[in-house]
C-alpha cells in the first residue's frame, strides 16, 4: 500500500481495521492507496482484543469516513483442521456464508497469481516453513513441562499429504467470534463440528451491527494448547496480501469482489441474528464464555 498524506474524508472508499496491538491511540489512522482505492486503516490499541475495542474503533471510522464502500477487518486467528477443511498454518479464511460457497472453493487463477507475486515480494516476511506447521491429534494437549513443540511427543502428530508447494490456500466459510481464546481442543472440535466453523478469533462479532465488513484471518495456529507465536508475522501477512489482491482487481471485474460482500444489509443482519440464536455459554479453559456466530 502506497502511505500518503490525508485527503478529504468523503473520498475514502474503503476501511480497514488491523486486529493488531499498536502502540497509537485508537483514534489514529494511517492514509493510502492501493490500484485507486484511498484507504483508511486503524489498529486495535496495545491490549485491545476483543469484541468491544474492536466495536469502538468500528464506530469511529464509521463516523469519520462516511462514504466507505468496503469494509475490512484483517487479523490473524485459530484454525480448525479436519477432513473436510484441510487448514494449515499461514492459508487464509475467509468469511462467508454457510450456503453460498462451499468451505473451500478454488481461487480464480488471475487473484491466486496475484497473491503469490504479493508473498513472494522481497520484503515480505517469510514462511517459517512447514516443518514448523505440525498438528499434534486432539487427544495430545501439550506438556506443562515441555517448552517448545520440538519436545512433545511425535508419535501424536498427525500426518498429512504434503502440499505441492507452500503457497497458502484460501478458505471461504464460517468464522466464530468470541472475548476468550480457544486453547481446548476436545471443545474446539465440540464447536467447529457443529457449525462447519473453519476459524475462531476474537473482534469480528464487535462490528457486525455497525461496520458490514469481510473478516479475513491468516492461520497463526490450531486453536490449542501447541500454539505459539511463530506463524503470527507471516498469517498476518498473508491476511492483507489477500485484501490487497481483492483491491487490485480492474474496475471492470469489480463484481469479483462485490460477490464477497453483502448487497442487502437488512437480509445479512436477519441471517446473522438467525446464525447467532440465543448466546451460547461455552466451556473453555474452565471458565464460562458467550461465543457468537457470524455469518461472514
């Protein structure tokens, strides 16, 4: 993204909240320009996960920037590996709703050669490599007493095709969003089995009432007690390579990228009233937490 100096706040078209900690002040914006489209963009404060700080900075720039046509929210987030969902460290999820995609669809070779120009650019941070990529079985938490994953026990991992290369893939379907962080394996399979869930995290349900948005979540781990930091510099990147894939798209295939959107925000509202349903109590970590389902 091209950094420039602030324009009028009508001539803004799109808005992107990073769930990142960042040492400015919540209000503060960072101006730019990618293929045309001005773009404004936020980071969450240092410490501000979570539904509400992300809902604030949504109300915000929602009150600055009153002509965005689309909305981002691009962080990294846990992912839920299974036969049907082959998710891996650094792939992308994508929000979308159960019933109009499938979980995986293929990406359009013209944005899939897009986004491998994007991650392989020089000064993008580098994979960290998929023999640091390992899914240990459900049933295995990891030891209290082992520092890293190098020392856990390797019988119980669990072993997977090898890919063709190491580009990640893109995932469209459920993202589930909630204040507590999922490190239970047995309930994050309890959870993502019966929603087809793909991806926990936890800002998106913060903004779906004010600030339509597509949630995009980089892979940074499996949502359990192996989970470490390391993936988290790549995930992100590969999060906003997707987002600035989409906003290189040519003015004429703009319907490419309208197709991930809502069209009618009254009818996406009532589908993600109806997907949340009463607030669910889930037990996670010993202690009681709600988890609400967005649709996208």
């Amino acid at each position: 993204m091209t950094i420039g100096h602030r324009r009028n706040s009508d001539d803004y078209s799109v808005g992107w909240i990073c769930a990142l900690p960042s040492e400015n002040d919540k209000s503060t914006y960072t101006y730019g320009e990618i293929h045309g489209n001005n773009i404004v963009m936020t980071c969450l404060p240092s410490g501000g996960y979570g539904t509400t700080s992300a809902a604030v900075a949504a109300q915000q720039m929602n009150t600055s920037f009153r002509s965005l046509q689309y909305r981002f929210m691009v962080g990294v987030g846990g992912g839920v590996p299974s036969e049907s969902n082959d998710i891996r460290l650094g792939d992308i999820v994508v929000s979308r709703s159960e019933g109009k995609e499938p979980g995986v669809i293929q990406f359009p070779k013209r944005l899939a050669a897009t986004l491998a120009a994007v991650l392989t650019n020089g000064e993008l941070i580098q994979s960290p490599g998929y023999h640091s990529a390992r899914l240990f079985s459900s049933s295995y938490p990891h030891p209290e007493s082992k520092s890293t994953c190098d020392e856990c026990d390797q019988q119980w991992l669990v072993h997977r095709k090898a890919r063709p290369s190491e580009s990640p893939h893109v995932h469209y379907g459920l993202i589930a969003s909630g204040n507590q962080v999922i490190k239970d394996t047995i309930e994050r399979d309890k959870l993502a089995k019966s929603r087809n869930i793909l991806c926990f995290e936890m800002e998106a349900v913060g903004l779906m009432n004010d600030f339509e948005c597509l949630v995009v979540r980089g892979i940074c781990d499996y949502a359990d007690l192996h989970k470490n930091k390391t993936w988290q510099p790549y995930a992100t990147a590969t999060a906003a390579a997707y987002v600035k894939t989409l906003l290189e798209i040519p003015p004429e295939l703009d319907e490419e990228l309208c197709r991930l959107f809502v069209t009618d925000p009254n009818e996406n509202r009532r589908s993600l009233m109806a997907r949340r349903g009463r607030p669910r109590k889930t037990h996670v970590n010993g202690s009681l937490r709600q988890m609400h389902w967005p649709s996208h």
